[in-house]
C-alpha cells in the first residue's frame, strides 16, 4: 500500500526560516525548509509513535519579499517537556526565565534579553506535499491515518497553531482535495545551495532525551517548484556521516 500525497495550501504575513549558519542575527532562506514544512502538518495531526511526515514537494506562489525587523528576545532557552511537567506537579521549583530585572532577580547585571535584527519574509504563499510514512508495525493503518489527518484539515483543526518559522509568525491552512484545480506556481528559478532538511533524525522515532541530527541538501527552486528528496536519499547529508 503506497501512501498518498496529502496537500496544503499555506500562507501568511510574516515568516522566518532562519539559516543555520547566521549565530546571531536572523536571516531567512528565501523560502520554506523541509523542517518548517513537516512542523505545520505536526501541528495539525501527529502521532510520532506511529508514523512521521516526509516532505516531498513545495510550491512558491508568491516571490520572496525580505522585510527588516528588529525584536527583543530572551537568551535562555525553555527547559525540556519533562522538567516543565515535573514543575506543573509540584515535584520542583519552577525556574522562571527573566526578560528584564535587576541583580536581585537576575544574579548578574546583565539583562535577560537582547536585540536581534530579523530579516524575514512577507505575504508569503506555498502549496505543500507530504506523505504519511508509517513506522514499521504501524503500515497496515496508513490509510485511516491519511483519512484522519484530512479530516482534521478540512475542518481547520490543529493541536497548536502552525507557524512558519517562528511561534509569533502564524500559518494558516487550508487541505487541497483531489482534484482542485490547479495553481500555477511563481516562475522562479532559484540556486539556493546548502539548505537545512531537517533538526531530527527521521530515520526512527524519535524520543525526549535523543540529541539534535541536524541534515541539509542542495535545494533548488525550478519554475517555482521545490523537488525534497526522501530523507534516508544520498542527497541529504546527515550529521555524523563520514564527516559529510
């Protein structure tokens, strides 16, 4: 039983897919990555146990408009799921993350957030296509997990909102049913060169203490068409592998 293709229309006013290479400042891939895409069909139906999305196509509808912005963000990053749940049952003392105070609350005189430059993306518009990738023990229930995740689509329902690159740059969504009439993409023929796949180890399910795998792939637009090659290709380059 192959899967099939499961296709979103996707857009919104602000996105940011941030270049792994830039350490300080914000600077967005001229278009969605593979990361950005599979976490929007997360956030409308997953089940990591049982299968994982793999992202194989992105249509541009919209050519990239860049937008500068500078925002204030905070330096510590938020704890694991487990070190939160422990804190909402009571079995520790919840560490707060300071934006701003004095040396009483923060323990130095630094403050607790800095000013980052963002250049990101506007009115952006992408058409999106995924597979689901059953587990193994899990192949025989690919077809109600296709007609699950299409009818929590077609109904807008989603466990948290999608966003497209950053939590404060929403996505909206929209399923795309079997025979809609087509959208031509932009005419955009882009040499993007290196591109971040993916931060995850797609090759198992994955679990809460697991360590970043962070993969990458030449990724070229053609007449507004983005090909994603299947993770475990020779294309995608993990880290790990032979130092590639």
């Amino acid at each position: 039983m192959s899967a099939k293709d499961q296709v979103l229309d996707v857009w919104g006013d602000l996105a940011c897919f941030s270049r792994p290479e830039m350490k300080v400042e914000r600077f967005s891939y001229p278009i969605i990555t593979p990361s950005a895409a599979r976490g929007i069909y997360d956030a409308i139906y997953c089940k990591p146990i049982e299968f994982r999305w793999q992202i194989i196509r992105v249509e541009i509808f919209t050519e990239p408009s860049y937008i500068a912005l500078r925002r204030n963000e905070v330096k510590d990053k938020v704890p694991p799921e487990r070190t939160i749940s422990r804190w909402m049952a009571g079995k520790e003392t919840p560490v707060p993350i300071w934006a701003d105070g004095d040396k009483s609350f923060l323990g130095t005189d630094q403050k607790g957030r800095t000013q980052r430059q963002t250049m990101a993306l506007k009115n952006v518009r992408y058409r999106l296509h995924a597979e689901i990738w059953p587990w193994p023990g899990f192949e025989s229930k690919l077809t109600a997990l296709e007609m699950q995740f299409r009818r929590r689509a077609a109904g807008g329902k989603c466990i948290y909102q999608p966003y497209l690159g950053c939590r404060e740059f929403p996505a909206w969504f929209e399923l795309v049913e079997v025979g809609a009439s087509p959208i031509l993409p932009a005419p955009l023929d882009i040499k993007i060169g290196w591109m971040l796949y993916d931060v995850f180890d797609l090759s198992r399910p994955g679990r809460p203490e697991d360590p970043p795998c962070v993969s990458l792939f030449q990724a070229e637009v053609c007449q507004g068409v983005m090909e994603v090659p299947i993770y475990e290709s020779d294309l995608v380059y993990k880290s790990g592998e032979g130092g590639r």
